[in-house]
C-alpha cells in the first residue's frame, strides 16, 4: 500500500506554533512527525509553512513632570499657662505653620521653597512671617551625586559602543543557543543520520564494482606469484580508493541536508568564538566605564573648588541626560534667594542678617554678590518685641578668585540702621533713630592648602550723625575722609589643621574705631578690639576630642550700651568620648546668658558660666534595646545678678528607656538643689503603638520641693493619629509645676496639638 501524507493543524485550544505532518506508511499506524508552523523568534532561517511578521510596538515617550513637589507642612499649637521665670506671663498661645518644599524643574533644577508663620499673644516673643525661594549650587551637587550613585554607564555618550555589544551579544548568545537545539535536536540527527546511510551504501556498490574489477585476490596471487597486498601497496590502490570515496562524497548534491548540517556546525562554532571575543571585549569596556562612573563621584565629592568641578565634567563629556542645561552657571551660582534670606558675608561689613529681598552670590572665576531688602531682624534680637524703626541694607561684592581658594573682595555697602539701642538713655529717637550708613571694605583669602587659610578685611565706615554733626559733613564724604581713623575696621581670621597630630586651630582678631559702622556691629561711641583662638584636639585614634577655647569682646548683642567695652576673657572647655559599644560621654565647662525683663522696653542679659556632663548610651540586653542618660549641670552665678531662681545650683538627671515592641517605657529621676530649697522628681510613662495609625501614652510625676514641704504630682497624656492621606495628628498635655514669684511651686498647665503631613 503506497504511502501517502496529510497536514493537520489543530484548531482551538490546542493552536500553538507546532503542526504534525501525518505519514501513513502502507497500513502501519499513521506516524506523526512535528513541522513548525511559524518561525521561532531569534532562531535561524529555515523552512516553514508561515513566517511570523514582527509586531510593531511604539516607543514610550516617558516624559519627566515639569516640576515635581517633595517636603511637609505642619502646623503647632503650643499652650502655657504661665511661662517660666523671670518672665511673668499666663495664659499664652502660639500658633506657627511651616512648610518645606523642595523642588526640581524638569528633573534637573533644585529649588527650595520655605514658609514660616509665628503669632501668638505673647508680649515677649514678636509675630514673624517669612517666605523664602532659595536655589544654591550644594543643592545641585548633591543632585548629580545621587545621580552619580545610582549611574547606569548606558548613559555616557561613550557607552554607546558598550549597548551594541552587548546587544549583539545577547543575539549572538540567543542564535547559538538556537542553532545549538537545532544541531543536537533528534529529528534533525535521525535526518542526518538516515541520508549518511543512503550515500554510504551507494559509495559501497561503487567499491564493489572497482573491486570485481579487479577479480579474485586468489586467482591473481596465484597467477602472478606475487602477493596482492604489494600490488595494492605499489599502485597505492588503498588511497585511490580512500580518493574515489572522496569524491563521491564531493559528488553529494550541494542542496544535501549533511552539507547543510556541515555548514550550521561550521556557524555554530565560528558564533561560538565571536562570542567568546565579544564577551571579552565586554568585560574590559565595562570595566574602563565603571572606573569613570567612579571617578564621576569622586570629582562630585572631592572637587575643591566650583571650577574644578565644571572642568572635571567637560572633560568626561557626559550626556544631556545627565547634566542640566547650563550646568556651568549653575554651578557658578553659589546662592540665589528671594524672601526672606540670611546675609552672612564678613566680619566688617554685614554678618547674621536676615532681610527680607534679594540675595545673589555668583563665582565663575571672578565673584559677585548682591544683596538687597528690608532688615527683619539681627542675630539675637529676633526674640524680644521692641519699637523699633524701619531698616534696610543694599551690598555689593566684587573681586576675582575662588571663594574657597585665593580671592581679593572690594564691598561696597549701604542702608539705614538704629545706631543705638533700647539701653541708650535720655536721647530724642529722633536723633538717632534710622541713621543712613555706608562703607567699604577690602578683603583677602590666601589659602595654604584645603585646611589653612587666612584672611585679613580692612574697612571705612561712615561717621555717626553726632560725629560729623560739628563738619557738616555728608555720610558720603565722612567714609572718604582718610584724614580720620576713628571710622576704620581691621579683622583677621585664620584657620589651620596640623595633619600629624589632627589638631585643628582657628581664629579671630578685629579692632574697630569709636565712630565705625556696620550692619555686623552693634555698639559704637568707643573703640573695640575683640578676639578669639579655638582648639580642637583628637586623642586615641579620634576617640576622646577635647575642644577649648578663650575670647575677649566678642559677644554681639545689640542689648549692649551704644559705649559697651568688655575686658572680660571668657573661657570654654569640652571633652567628648566616642567609642564603639561605649557610653557617649561630654564634659563641657562654658559661658550661659540669661534674659531678663525689667520693663516692656529695657530687658538685662546676664552672663555667667555653666558646667554640664552628659553620659547617654544605646544597647541591647537579653534581646531588649535600651537607651539610658545621665546628665549634669551646675549654674556658677548669684542671686544678686540673676532673678533665676536655679542660681548656683545643681542638678541631675537620669533617665532609662525600655523598647519593647509595641510598647516603650520611660522613667526619670531629677534633683535640683541650690543654697535655699532642693528639688526632686520621679516619674514614668509609656507608649503604646496600638495600630500603625494610632498611638496612645501617658505618664505621671512626683515633685518634691524642700524647705516648703510641698509634694505635688503631676500628670501628662499624647496621642497620633496617622491618617493615610491626611497625615499625622498629635495631641499632647501635661499639667506640671515651676517656681513661682515666691519660689514655690506653681501649677503649670501644658498643651499642644500639632499636624505633620510628608509628601
């Protein structure tokens, strides 16, 4: 029975890629021999019944957001029944809402967004309302080494050679893996094997005729006499019968499946040593491109200067991607701020300043900074609330070099400033108040090396209206008048680290007329010198660190008398312990202020030194984590200088916290003893996290107070409410007790609600 074949594809359920041809061999059971339907994708050409056509897909056009939004706002409610001496005040409220936003333009500007509101019923603490927009190059910075960390090489414009070789050796790797099932699967060697069979029995009927040919070996050994196997060997029979297999197999059709089998071996192989070479090729170039990726971060991180950096990036051309469009200016730009935004420049001309304006700092090679707004406050004198009239500063800077490096700056500066304070007596304000000022000031850096540098500023001021009152001079022409040196400035800074031994020394000297002025000054009417030295001193392989320091005249606070000359030297101390598993320990022996109201418009700030000695540690024990704290502190000043009712005391306090899963606990003991009444509390509580969103505690507080025979308990309560979407809402109250006018303990009622929310 003849045999016949048939094609069946199978519908439905059972459709795939794989047909079976059916071969019905006489009337044998039929025999199913499979036959692809479809190409295999990344397989090598061969036949099938449909080719399968490459599915279009369209690129995703991801798109970075035009600005993108992180940060918090929150929102505090603080309540005080009475406020804590020498301040008598009840029943006070607080409100403040603060928001902090960063945020990235197109992905690739930083910008920082701050807001803050203070109001309350306080007639201490003054309402403050600011709003700052701020962009500097350390933003910027720590954007690209985020990047940097996170740098896949596919980005440099170099790397575009590393992508296709890796591409080709995923489709390299992909075909020989395909060729090599091909080559090894059954059906292909069952094929291969019976087509050897058919061209080998025919090359044996070829033999057989060339050796009937030839007769019976015997008749020819016995005719000849001579043995056939020399005859072979002589006419090299052996080789022309070797040849004539040869050629017979030459003789194979080219379109034979062994000559095709031979050539897909031959690919196999020749694929298989291109990958070898490519993967080897890899590995080298990945490695060259890992080492730049390296030394990008360390260029980011180590570069000393703004100049270095942009150079440093030129030369390792790194593509759009990766760097902001005029990233050089933008590194050039130290600061930028709009709102309110500090003005901190020199010792002479304009130090701890906040203003309500403009601020720009710009240092390509040369510098330039620009600074001009309303005066919101000084250092130290945001505080207290006082009239006071409206002040202004407009500032530039000029000069060539590097702000961390060499530079020479000229400033120029101007505005209107009180030019005495609250504590001046028996002068009309109108006098004095807001007096237009001016100077100029020349300052240089010379640095050594990343860690020395000095630098020296000499300036000239404006004379105050009362000095120049008898010339009729104008401010203008009082600051070029280089007859008189009353109006003259001198500072000098230095810093240095001895790298042998760690120690780090700093600085500062500065002497100043009677009748100069600055918007960093406070006191004129006499003349100042004022200095200070600071070292720090590693010990045992920066485990101990001790930390002292001397200064004279240095304290700016615009509570001094307009004629305020201090002789005082004032000494600090500090010693810190750091070692692994070891209790952090610090000493520290230093000068204290007090504030002190007299009046609604005359406060007293007092100085005295204070001794304080912490010990606090973090450990596990028995599988529990804890934390214990040990402190202490002593106030070195009188009763007769001080209405603080903690005068020449001691006190100590000690605290230990327990972690325990859902649960933490807290307890405390405190002794504050001085020469009139001593002190003590012992209290607890606990916090209970009852829900991931919800989380309850409380405590309570014994107090002591000798002398009086006053025992008193005192109690407090919290709670946060997370809410998905919302954010986060804390309550907390506290009813304890401070000493009062008489220096008895007083009931002292606390609230406070707060609102966080992190986006």
């Amino acid at each position: 029975m003849p045999a016949h074949a048939q094609l069946n594809v199978f519908k439905g359920a059972a459709v795939n890629d794989t047909g079976h041809l059916i071969l019905r061999l006489g009337c044998k059971a039929p025999f199913f021999v499979p036959v692809e339907l479809y190409g295999k994708r990344d397989s090598i050409p061969a036949p099938v019944v449909r080719k399968r056509m490459p599915v279009k897909v369209m690129p995703d056009q991801h798109r970075a957001p035009w600005i993108t939004i992180h940060g918090n706002i929150s929102y505090d409610l603080f309540y005080q029944s009475n406020v804590d001496t020498p301040y008598v005040e009840h029943d006070i409220y607080q409100h403040t809402v603060q928001t902090v936003l960063d945020l990235t333009v197109k992905n690739r500007y930083p910008l920082h967004l701050a807001f803050s509101t203070q109001m309350g019923n306080s007639n201490l603490f003054r309402n403050i309302t600011g709003i700052n927009l701020q962009y500097t190059n350390r933003d910027l910075k720590q954007m690209l080494l985020a990047r940097a960390r996170e740098w896949d090489s596919r980005k440099l414009k170099q790397l575009q050679e590393l992508d296709k070789l890796r591409s080709a050796i995923a489709n390299a790797g992909a075909n020989l893996a395909s060729l090599r099932a091909w080559l090894s699967s059954q059906v292909q060697l069952q094929r291969l094997i019976e087509e050897r069979e058919r061209n080998f029995y025919g090359i044996a009927d070829s033999v057989k005729q060339i050796a009937g040919g030839l007769g019976n070996v015997d008749q020819w050994r016995n005719k000849l006499r001579v043995d056939p196997n020399q005859i072979a060997d002589k006419w090299k029979l052996k080789s022309k019968i070797d040849q004539a297999k040869d050629s017979l197999k030459k003789k194979l059709p080219e379109n034979s499946f062994e000559n095709y089998y031979r050539k897909k071996q031959q690919e196999a192989d020749s694929l298989s040593g291109q990958l070898a070479a490519a993967e080897t090729k890899y590995r080298a170039l990945n490695a060259k491109y890992g080492q730049k990726a390296a030394s990008l971060v360390d260029a980011i991180t180590h570069s000393k200067t703004n100049q270095e950096l942009v150079s440093a990036l030129d030369q390792m051309n790194l593509p759009d991607s990766m760097l902001p469009k005029g990233y050089k200016t933008l590194l050039s730009v130290r600061s930028f701020g709009i709102g309110r935004t500090m003005v901190n420049y020199s010792e002479l001309t304009a130090k701890d300043i906040s203003i309500t304006g403009v601020q720009l700092e710009y240092n390509p090679s040369f510098y330039l900074a620009v600074a001009s707004g309303a005066v919101d406050y000084r250092f130290r004198n945001y505080i207290v609330k006082e009239n006071r009239s409206r002040q202004y500063l407009n500032l530039i800077r000029a000069g060539i070099g590097m702000k961390e490096g060499n530079n020479v700056i000229l400033t120029y500066y101007t505005g209107k400033k009180d030019l005495y304070n609250m504590n001046t007596q028996g002068a009309d304000p109108a006098t004095y108040a807001g007096q237009h000022i001016m100077g100029i000031a020349l300052e240089g850096q010379w640095r050594l090396n990343r860690s020395t540098f000095i630098t020296a500023e000499m300036a000239k001021s404006s004379m105050p209206h009362y000095a120049r009152a008898s010339s009729h001079e104008s401010p203008f022409n009082s600051m070029l008048n280089f007859s008189s040196r009353d109006n003259e400035a001198y500072a000098l800074k230095f810093n240095t680290v001895v790298e042998k031994t760690h120690t780090n020394v700093s600085g500062m000297f500065k002497q100043m007329g009677r009748d100069f002025q600055s918007f960093s000054l406070y006191t004129t009417g006499s003349k100042q010198t004022a200095w200070n030295i600071r070292i720090d001193q590693p010990f045992f392989k920066r485990q101990l660190t001790i930390s002292a320091a001397i200064r004279k005249n240095d304290y700016v606070t615009y509570m001094m008398p307009a004629n305020y000359h201090s002789n005082t030297v004032f000494k600090s101390l500090q010693a810190t312990w750091r070692k692994k598993y070891w209790p952090v320990i610090t000493v520290g022996y230093q000068p204290s202020s007090q504030l002190m109201k007299l009046s609604d418009d005359h406060f007293v700030e007092n100085l005295f030194y204070t001794l304080t000695g912490t010990a606090s540690h973090y450990y596990s024990l028995h599988g529990i984590k804890m934390n214990s704290v040990v402190s202490y502190s002593q106030f070195y000043n009188r009763q007769t200088d001080s209405n603080f009712v903690y005068f020449n005391s001691k006190n100590l306090m000690a605290s230990q916290t327990l972690f325990l899963g859902r649960f933490t606990l807290n307890g405390q003991l405190s002794a504050a003893v001085n020469q009139e009444y001593g002190l003590y509390g012992a209290g607890g509580d606990v916090s209970w996290k009852v829900l991931d969103w919800l989380e309850l505690g409380g405590g309570m507080k014994y107090n002591r107070q000798t002398v009086y025979g006053l025992s008193l308990l005192g109690y407090s309560g919290h709670s946060k409410f997370r809410i998905p979407w919302i954010g986060e809402i804390g309550l907390y109250a506290d009813k304890g007790f401070i000493p009062g006018a008489n220096k008895k303990l007083v009931t002292n009622n606390t609230g406070r609600v707060t609102y966080t929310r992190t986006f």
